[in-house]
C-alpha cells in the first residue's frame, strides 16, 4: 500500500516541514504579523515563531521569492488531504498558484490547471507551481504529462527529495494502470517489459529521493511496495522496517509488511505486524481484512471469522472480505452461509470470475446444480482462461446425466491448459460412463503423464485395465 501523493501543507505538520527539510521557504523570516499568519493557517503562533528563525537561519529562498510555504500532505488509499495554503503574498504568480489550490482541493482539477498554468507563466522555474500542476495532471488521470511535469520539476529542484518521491508515485500509478497486479507481492512476475521498466523507474526515483533525505519514512515505504511487487522481499522487509523506525506511528507500514512477511511464510509475524497496525488505527478494515487472511491459513477459524466481521462492520462494501467468508464457511462446510457471502460479494463486485466459481461450487454442493451450472458459465465468460470452471462445469453436468455436454467442457478446459492432470483424469471418467474404456485409459495415462503422484488417476487407470482385462477373457479371441 504506497503513500499516493503529497500536495501543499498540512496543518498540524510543521514539525515535519523541519525536521524533514522537505518545504520551500521564501524569505519567511521576513513576516511581520505573526499573528494574522497564524490564524491563516491554523498553525500555532509559537511554531511559527520556530519556523520563522529556522527559516532566517538557513537563509533559504524560493527563485521566485514569493511569501509562501510548501509542505507535506499525503494522500493515503482512502484519506485525500489536499492542503495548500497561502501564507502571505496574493498577487501575481502566487493569486494563480494559491485560486488553483483551492480548485484542486475542490477536486475541479482541469480549471486548477488553467491557474497553475498562468503561474508558470509569470515565473516559469517556480518548482512549486510545476509539482501542484503535476498532481493535478495525476489526479485527472494524465498519467504522461504528470510525469513529464514531476521530471521538470526534478530538473528544477534536484535536491528537493519530494519532486522525486512524486515522480516515483507517477511512474507507480501509470505501471497499475496498466497491470493492476503490480501493487502485490511478486506482482510484477508476470509483467510486461513496460510495466516493469516503470516500477524500475519509480525505484530509481525513491533511491534518489533517500539520497537527497533518508528519513522521510514515505520514501522506504514506497520503495519497499516496488521491490516487494518485482519479488525482491528481502529488500522490501528492510524498507518497511525503515519506514516503521522512522515513524512508528503510522499502521500503513506495519501492514505493508504484515503482506510480505505472509508471502515469506512467516504466518506469525505477519499477524504480529497487523495487531501493531491495528493497535495504532482500530478502525482499519483492511487489516483486519489482512488478519483473517492470515488466521484462516493459520486455521484458527473462529478467530479468522471474527477479523473478516470486525473488517465488513468497518466496511461493508469491502468485497473481498465477503469472499474470505465464505471460503471459511464452505471450508467448515456451512455452504448456505457461504452461499449469502459469495452474493454479497458479487453485488459489490459483479465481475469477479472467481467469485462466480466459487458461488458455483457452493450450490454444487449444496445440490443445486442448474445454479452452479450457471455461475460457472458467468465465470467463464468473464475469464475464458479460467481452467477450473470448465472442469467443474463438466462435473456438474456429468452429475445431472448430461455425459456428451460434460466431455464438451473438458475438453475446452484441456484447450485452455493441456497439460491439467484434473481434466485428463475427468475426461477418462466422462469417456468411461460413455463405454470407450480406451479412450478413458489414453485419458488417465495422460494424467499420469503429468503428474505420477496422482492416486485417482492411477485407481482409475487400474480399474479401466481390470475392466479391460475381464472382458477379453469374457470374450477371447
């Protein structure tokens, strides 16, 4: 789970501006009126005064030398902070810069652009003006051009740590749009040359950004997601302990780690580093949604059930945890509460294949075949390459009596993966309730073929063989 975006100050967050060096200041020793800026900003007279005589220590100025102050916000999965405050100059480039804050945050972003764009060009090297354009561009989906926008800016500001670290979020975001999977462990695994590239360039942005400013813990955070995603765990677990050392007070990290300690095997601790996220946000559905996962594999089913509810009363609307449910439920054999999961979920998310496969095994077993057979078709349709439905569906239809339909579907299934040991093995059954004894050993042997520990094929087989036997000498030659 990255850190998504960062736009404008937070109030509250002056203490980072310092202790991060991730702001621009232009000239703010400079105010006079101390108070007025304070009620402005809703930042406290006496951080102010702090701010004010670190500012004049370190004698730092924007290029354009405008009275404002760039800081952090940080947009996270489901939080959208968007925060840029003026602090005192309101005329010329800074009017423009400060109306298309307000746009932005607004979420009328295209309008927000046409005023960056004006100030950009009154004061072109203003890296300020370029980032918040650029996060616009990002938010409105113009993938190309924010990054095109965050580079100028990193062009602009080469020791700004934040230009990059947006760079990297603009390269992540145009490698999930085109691979969704790239935002999971070992996500890029099956990735394209493209995608990969992106997530190399987004990690050579986070590197660089680390270089520039090595304790601003969203960098690792990040850093950690793009590693885990090209498979790198060992890296990604560093990273993310990074992360947590730096600001042990943020869940996001914990869990991030949580998901890759799981995919290492490490049950244990992941569920450690869950009840830590949890411990600092109880009200955060996806790690209780992280939990379940984690106590089911573990079987500590009731527990699990407990985490996949506490996750749904936070979020109803979370469709995956609705699938886990009923997963559990079919697990202990409750298939009608599972059933009830398995639909819930697909309100929410209609057009989940596996979702449909798994309603469909539910009313297999539940003996409401014509359903099942129904869902496994729905499946199907959505994923033409989802080998198990077909064999399944050919389960179901051998099981109403419908032999040649059943054939019909395995053989699709061996179409799609013709070297699957279940379809060969239930193919020869199909061609066995047929008559054709010889096709269904040609069937079971192809089984075996592929997978020589496979017990029902082999009993199959031996069974088609003594058959085979008696009727020669039955009727010999």
């Amino acid at each position: 789970m990255r850190i998504n975006e960062v736009y404008g100050i937070a109030p509250g967050l002056a203490r980072k501006l310092e202790e991060q060096n991730i702001c621009l200041l232009s000239q703010l020793a400079d105010v006079n009126d101390i108070a007025s800026l304070s009620e402005r900003t809703q930042i406290p007279v006496n951080r102010l005064e702090e701010l004010c005589k670190w500012a004049k220590a370190k004698e730092y100025s924007s290029p354009t030398r405008r009275k404002m102050l760039l800081g952090i916000g940080i947009f996270i999965t489901v939080s959208l902070l968007i925060l840029g405050i003026s602090i005192y100059k309101v005329t010329g480039a800074a009017a423009y810069y400060n109306q298309g804050n307000t746009k932005s945050r607004q979420g009328n972003y295209s309008p927000a652009i046409v005023d960056y764009n004006r100030a950009i060009a009154i004061s072109p090297k203003d890296a300020a003006a370029h980032n918040n354009r650029a996060v616009a561009l990002l938010r409105k989906g113009d993938l190309d051009q924010a990054i095109a926008e965050f580079r100028l800016n990193t062009a602009l500001n080469p020791q700004f740590a934040l230009s990059h670290f947006n760079l990297g979020i603009a390269y992540d975001r145009k490698a999930a749009a085109l691979d969704p999977q790239v935002n999971f462990p070992w996500g890029a695994r099956s990735a394209t040359t493209a995608v990969r590239d992106l997530l190399d360039k987004a990690i050579d942005a986070y590197k660089q950004g680390i270089s520039l400013d090595k304790n601003m813990a969203a960098l690792h955070l990040n850093l950690g997601a793009d590693l885990a995603a090209k498979g790198d765990l060992d890296s990604a677990i560093v990273e993310f302990q990074k992360a947590i050392a730096l600001d042990p007070s943020q869940p996001v990290p914990y869990i991030d780690l949580a998901i890759v300690l799981r995919e290492r095997g490490d049950t244990v601790g992941a569920a450690a580093q869950l009840r830590e996220a949890l411990a600092l946000d109880p009200n955060s559905a996806f790690a209780y949604f992280s939990l379940g996962c984690i106590l089911g594999e573990n079987g500590q089913i009731n527990a699990a059930i407990a985490a996949y509810k506490s996750a749904l009363a936070l979020s109803p609307g979370l469709a995956a945890a609705h699938t886990n449910l009923g997963l559990i439920y079919d697990q202990i054999g409750n298939h009608q509460d599972a059933i009830g999961e398995y639909q819930k979920s697909l309100v929410i998310a209609p057009r989940i294949d596996k979702t449909h496969y798994d309603l469909g095994n539910a009313f297999k077993e539940t003996h409401k075949l014509d359903a099942a057979n129904d869902e496994y078709k729905k499946a199907i349709t959505l994923n033409p390459n989802l080998t198990e439905a077909y064999i399944n569906l050919g389960n179901s239809l051998k099981d109403q009596g419908k032999v040649d339909a059943a054939i019909d579907e395995y053989r699709k299934a061996l179409i799609v993966s013709p070297e699957n040991p279940i379809a060969h093995n239930d193919l020869g059954t199909a061609f066995a309730l047929k008559g054709n004894i010889d096709a269904a050993k040609t069937e079971y042997r192809k089984a075996l073929a592929v997978d020589p520990s496979f017990s029902e094929a082999r009993a199959n087989l031996n069974a088609a063989l003594r058959l085979t036997r008696s009727s020669e000498q039955a009727n010999p030659k």
